[in-house]
C-alpha cells in the first residue's frame, strides 16, 4: 500500500455534496504537484459508489494539486478507475494516465461528472456522453489500471483551457502521480506508466510525452499513445474554416487564451463582433455537442468586426501570435516510444502537421511509430473522419501498449513516414 500524503484527507462520500467537492480550499495546500486534497468512492454506470458495476472497475473521485500554464499551483479533478480483473502481463500492474477527447467548457462536462451516468442532459439543451468509455473499458478489461483527469478548470471554477499545451499536460502527469499516492490502489511503488488519448486527448499525450522528462521525471514512463491530436491549434482553426464542429473549438479556445494570457483580452474584445462575443459567452457554459448545433457551418470572418478570418486576427496580433504559437507541439522530446494514430482525411485534426511533430521528434532520436489510416474517406459534419477514426486505432493503440508494458523492441517507421 502506498501512504497518502499529508495534503490528503478523505471527507465520508455523504458529506460532501457532489458540487461542494469541486470547490479547491483556499489557500491551497503547500505541497507538490499530484499531492491528493480530497477523495472519495464514485459511481460508475449502474454501480454504487465504490462498488463494480458494467465497467469492470471501483472508481475513486479525487482533487489533486497540479500547476497551470504559467506553472502556478492549481486544483484539477480527477477519476482513479481500479480494474476488477488481474493483470496478466509482465511485472506490475501498469496505470494508464487518459487524457479524454473534447467534453465541452461547462463544469457539467467534466468526465468525473459523467462516467457515473453516461449520458448528462442539461436544460434547455445541453446533452453530452462520455464516449470514451469504450477505450476505458477495454484498458481496465486488460487488468490496468486507469486514471483520468478532467483537466483544468473542467469541473473545478476556473476556466476550462481548451488545448492549452501546458495546463492539459501538466493534468495528464498529476494525474498519474496522484494515482500512486492513494492507499490501496493496487499498484506497485513504481508502476510502468502510459499517457494515452485521442484528438484533445492526444494533444495532452503529446503534450505530456514531451514534458514528462523535466515535469515529472520519477514516473516510470513505457509510452504515449497519440490519436488524432491536435497540434497547432491556430492551423486547426484556419484548417477547419467552415466544418459543423469548428464554432464549438473556436469559442473553447479563446475563452482559454484569454483566461490564461490576461494581454489578449483588450485585442479581443476589440476584434470580436457581437456574434463572436455571444459565441465565447455560449461555449463557456456548455458541452461540445449542443455548441456546435447552436451555430453550424460558421466562417470564423462572421465572428470578427473586420470580415477578416480569425486567423488573420491573430497573425497581426502579437500577444495573441505568441499565445497560440506557445500552444504547438514538437519543441519538446519524448523520452519514451511514441505511437501516432492519424486519419489522412482527418477534417478535424489535419495530418500535414501531426506528420510534421513526428518528423522533428525522429530527428532527435524518438523512437516513433505513425499509423496513417488512407482508407477513411473525407467526411465532414457533427460525426466526421474525425471521429470514425477513433475506433480502428483502439486495437492496434492496445497492442502496442502491451509490447511496450512487455519491453518489446519499439517499432519505428522514421526512416520512411507516410
């Protein structure tokens, strides 16, 4: 069993009211990042609080110290999933810190908040589900164990930072360190530990994998799972120019720039006409589903007072030009094996520059494995390329993970990427 930290305290899960359980005391506590400031047993679907149910897992709820953007301390919540089944491969059972696919910018969407019913519905219209949990399911159905952080601000009163480099991976890392400090988790003093996610997700990953070296070193890290990321996001506005989901990721986004990069309000607030006000007012509030149906098939130049498109706003923008270029993935290097899972046709998260953050991490030496799936033809809409390719990359991520928990030499395809 490994000892809980001092920062640590266990409130009876019917004391505490679910909402009251998201509020960070204040001041937070002064310990390190994945230091645990509360927990409790939560529900899963169809189970009590504690107890197994149709995910093969006791799940525990906690909060956990973390750092934000500009590296100053930060509450973030999160879901420990303790599998049911034994582990079956070699040495200890690994923990797979999952970093989730986009929930929305609502406290309502954090994944803590719907792995216990699936499917959340708010008036008037406000509908998400945790379709992650296919992945989750067939992790724990493998006997590892699973954390997943909500990342800053999703749950917690801070503002949620879609696609924040940083914040994101930091969340991802606490996440694991924070699994290893509860008692009874049924891990090792030092499990082999995987990052994993897909589209928002597998930007954290990589995010992650990146930072992991001077971050969290001490984690005993086999591999990073990356699907369908995002790595660029302002070539991922100007890239989706029109698609049904881009007005959701557009509003998220600059709600998060301007919450952490407090010199981009003015620019924006001046650049912003009243529809593009309306949309960061409507995103902040709501999951990604209902956002996107509130405004389909938007140019970004429908937002901004000039006509010009976002990206055009940003570019003659300085302070907004280094938010988002401090938001790309590829300056850092992994220390581990990376696996890359990208659609050609991905109208979400393009290829051209996923391949381009796998070329610069072959060159200092990553070993790195980019599965390019040609066969999804390009479709656009709520449901997309996108999204279909999600669910081919599931088996092969899993193998892949097992080879690394199993110390197999790690497959690279550097020398020639698709």
């Amino acid at each position: 069993m490994v000892s809980a930290p001092h920062a640590w305290t266990q409130p009876p899960a019917q004391a505490a009211a679910d909402e009251d359980f998201y509020v960070p005391p204040a001041p937070l506590p002064p310990a390190p990042p994945g230091a645990i400031m509360r927990a409790q047993p939560a529900s899963l679907m169809f189970s009590a609080p504690g107890q197994p149910g149709v995910v093969p897992a006791i799940s525990t709820r906690m909060m956990y110290l973390s750092n934000d953007t500009h590296d100053a301390p930060t509450a973030v919540t999160g879901t420990y999933l303790q599998p049911m089944l034994p582990w079956t491969g070699p040495g200890d059972r690994p923990l797979v810190a999952y970093a989730v696919g986009t929930q929305g910018q609502g406290d309502q969407c954090a994944p803590s908040k719907l792995l216990p019913q699936l499917v959340r519905y708010q008036p008037p219209f406000d509908v998400i589900a945790e379709y992650d949990v296919l992945a989750l399911y067939s992790l724990l159905s493998r006997g590892m164990a699973v954390v997943v952080t909500d990342y800053h601000g999703l749950g917690t009163p801070e503002m949620h930072d879609f696609l924040n480099r940083r914040a994101q991976s930091y969340a991802v890392l606490d996440s694991a360190r924070a699994a290893e400090q509860l008692p009874n988790n049924g891990l090792g003093p030092r499990p082999p530990v995987i990052v994993y996610g897909y589209s928002q997700g597998g930007m954290a990953s990589a995010g992650a994998a990146e930072l992991q070296p001077s971050y969290a070193p001490e984690l005993n890290m086999r591999g990073a799972y990356i699907g369908g990321p995002v790595v660029d996001p302002e070539y991922f506005i100007g890239f989706n120019e029109g698609q049904p989901s881009l007005s959701g990721a557009v509003g998220f986004t600059l709600n998060g720039i301007a919450a952490d990069y407090p010199e981009t309000r003015p620019e924006l607030d001046a650049e912003l006409n009243d529809a593009g006000k309306a949309l960061l007012s409507d995103a902040a509030n709501k999951c990604a589903i209902a956002v996107s149906i509130d405004n389909p098939q938007r140019q970004t130049a429908q937002f901004t007072s000039s006509g010009q498109p976002l990206t055009t706003v940003i570019d003659r923008s300085p302070a907004l030009s280094q938010a988002f270029a401090d938001q790309r993935i590829g300056g850092g290097t992994p220390a581990a094996p990376v696996l890359i899972a990208s659609a050609k046709n991905d109208e979400g998260a393009p290829y051209a520059p996923i391949r381009d953050v796998a070329a610069a991490w072959c060159s200092r030496g990553v070993p790195v494995q980019i599965d390019a799936n040609s066969q999804l033809p390009p479709i656009s809409g709520v449901v997309g390329t996108h999204d279909l390719a999600f669910f081919p990359s599931l088996a092969a991520s899993q193998m892949w993970l097992t080879d690394r928990l199993a110390a197999a030499p790690a497959a690279s395809n550097c020398a020639a990427l698709p």
